[in-house]
C-alpha cells in the first residue's frame, strides 16, 4: 500500500535541497545512498547522529525525517494515509488494539448478562 508522493524533501536537517535526488527514490532500498555502515553499525549520512544496527530502522529514520511524505501509505482499515511507513506501522497498532478491545468489551458484556460464549458452545 506505499505510493510515492510529492512529499517535502527541502525540509531535512542538513538545510540542503534534496528535490534533485527525491526523483530517483522509489523504494526504500533507494535511501541506502545516505548510508554509511561502519562496523556493525549504520549511520545516516544526513544527520550523522542516527546509527542503528538495523539498515531498516535507517532507512525509516531517513524517511520520516529527512524525506517526509515522499512516500504514503494508506490504512485498509480507516483509510488514514500516513506519510511514513513508521507512522503507518504504528497506526496499524493503534487500530488493531482498538479492534481487539472492542470485540474484548463485546465479549465482556455478553458475559455479564449472562450470555454463553461461542467457545461454550462448542461452535
């Protein structure tokens, strides 16, 4: 579900225009050229700050903040488009545990008044 958007590249940390390169990001492996690995470590070559052991925590890192919503990612559930897949990861969570307790509080009322659970009904 990621679609590549227009999203603001001119806004990163370096101060500098990435508009230019923006163009020939398609995919997130694309962001590998602002990655530097030294030793067991990754480091955003934009930042310098941001390591990680974890060439995809990176390429997220490089994302959402170097890259906003040069990418988007449209939620199935709601229909929310987020404009980084750590954003979109974490709605997907939000959503899931509002689904979950949902159907939790339907389940726990029905056993308050009294009523059999499919799981006692052997169904």
């Amino acid at each position: 579900n990621m679609s590549q958007g227009s999203g603001g590249v001119d806004g990163n940390k370096g101060g500098q225009s990435l508009s230019a390169y923006a163009a020939n990001i398609t995919r997130m492996e694309d962001f590998d050229v602002y990655i530097t690995k030294i030793g067991a470590y990754n480091f955003c070559n934009m930042c310098e700050s941001k390591k990680d052991k974890s060439i995809t925590n990176i390429r997220y890192h490089i994302e959402a903040v170097h890259f906003p919503g040069h990418f988007s990612y449209n939620c199935p559930t709601c229909n929310k488009m987020l404009t980084s897949r750590i954003a979109f990861k974490q709605h997907k969570c939000v959503v899931a545990f509002r689904k979950s307790n949902t159907v939790h509080k339907g389940v726990m009322a029905k056993v308050k008044e009294g009523e059999p659970l499919k799981s006692e009904l052997n169904l």
